[in-house]
C-alpha cells in the first residue's frame, strides 16, 4: 500500500478495537497511524500529521460523523484518500447525507475488516483513484443495480409513503413515480404485482440490517 516514503493516517471509529485492528494493519504496511474516537479528534489529527489517508466510519454515534470528518479534511487537501467504514454492503441504504459522500471514497465492511486483502484493496482504490476513475459501489448486493434516485425512493416506499406522497415529495408525477418503481422492480429481480410494493420494503429493511 506504500511506497519508499513514510505516509501518516487517521483511523476514526467510536469502536476503539476496529481502530486498533486497522492501525496495526496499515502500521504493517508501512504506516504511521493515529487512532482517534471522535470527529473532532480526527480532524484535528488529520490536520497536526497532513495524513495523506482517513479512514472513517460513517456513523461515530452522537455529534458528527465519517463524512463531516471526510468533508473538512478534503477541504484542507482535495487529494487526501477516503476509505469509509461500514457496517452495509451498499452504503447508499442508510440515506444519511449519500450526497455528500465523495464519489471517490473507498469501503471496507465492518466484517471485513481483519483481513488485510480487503483492507489493503480498499486502500489502494483509495489511493489510485484520480488515475483509475471513477469507482462502483461494493459488487454483489441486493441494490447494487439500484441508482441513488431509486435508493431514496426505496426508502420512502419503505416508510410506506403512497405514490402521490413519494411524488409529492420528490416533486414529480404520480405517474413518474409509478414508473420508477417499475424499473426499480426490473432491476431488483421483483415481478410486478401485488405484493411487489411489499418486496421493495423487504428489500431496503434486509438491507438496511446486513442481509
């Protein structure tokens, strides 16, 4: 994951065993890690060693999280690389603030995170992503095929929102809206029908809890 120079990081978790697994992985690989517990501690950490990575978990508890810990290091260095922590396959599930997660960032599960091949490819994703482009979400998950549009609607549907409340609230057409469920079923391997608004919700909730 490195090169010839030294590189520092910044492992934020409110779960200070993820930090220490982590950090004695990349501490491993060459680098000089600082673990921190809270946002403000990481940020400050990430500013005091110019760490050239953060690695965050989105949900720190109370207070801020990953992703404003992310969003004031990348506003000191754009280039700084992101690997998020989280306990979902399709991070996109949770809703909480997917706009502003960097389309750059890299993930790692949670129930990965002791195996230094997943870690160490996170990294380097991580790391190499202004050279390799633009990268996809974690394969092989139920929403994968979903886009963030179709996420935010599968969470309304799982709220039980009817189609004129999900159109009322997402400003579009009923109709619209009765579209976009149709392709979201396509997408989803789900057969139109009767119970099909029901397997949407099933869907994002099986998500949501690590199914």
């Amino acid at each position: 994951m490195t090169g010839s120079s030294v590189r520092s990081a910044v492992v934020v978790d409110d779960e200070p065993l993820i930090c220490s697994i982590i950090a004695e992985i990349l501490e491993g690989e060459g680098w000089v890690v600082t673990q921190a517990q809270d946002a403000l501690a990481a940020i400050t950490a990430v500013k005091a060693t110019s760490a050239a990575l953060v690695i965050a978990d989105i949900d720190l508890g109370m207070g801020p999280t990953g992703i404003d810990v992310v969003q004031r290091a990348r506003a000191d260095n754009p280039s700084i690389g992101v690997v998020f922590i989280t306990n979902l396959a399709d991070p996109r599930i949770t809703g909480k603030g997917w706009n502003t997660i960097p389309k750059d960032a890299s993930y790692i599960v949670k129930t990965e995170i002791s195996s230094t091949t997943a870690l160490r490819a996170a990294v380097t994703e991580a790391l190499d992503v202004r050279t390799s482009g633009y990268r996809p979400l974690i394969a092989e998950t139920a929403t994968q095929s979903l886009s963030n549009t179709q996420i935010g609607v599968l969470k309304l549907v799982s709220e039980g929102l009817t189609n004129d409340e999900i159109a009322n609230s997402r400003a579009t057409t009923v109709r619209a809206v009765e579209r976009l469920l149709l392709r979201m079923m396509i997408a989803a391997n789900i057969a139109p029908g009767p119970s099909a608004r029901v397997q949407l919700a099933r869907l994002y909730w099986d998500q949501l809890n690590g199914r």
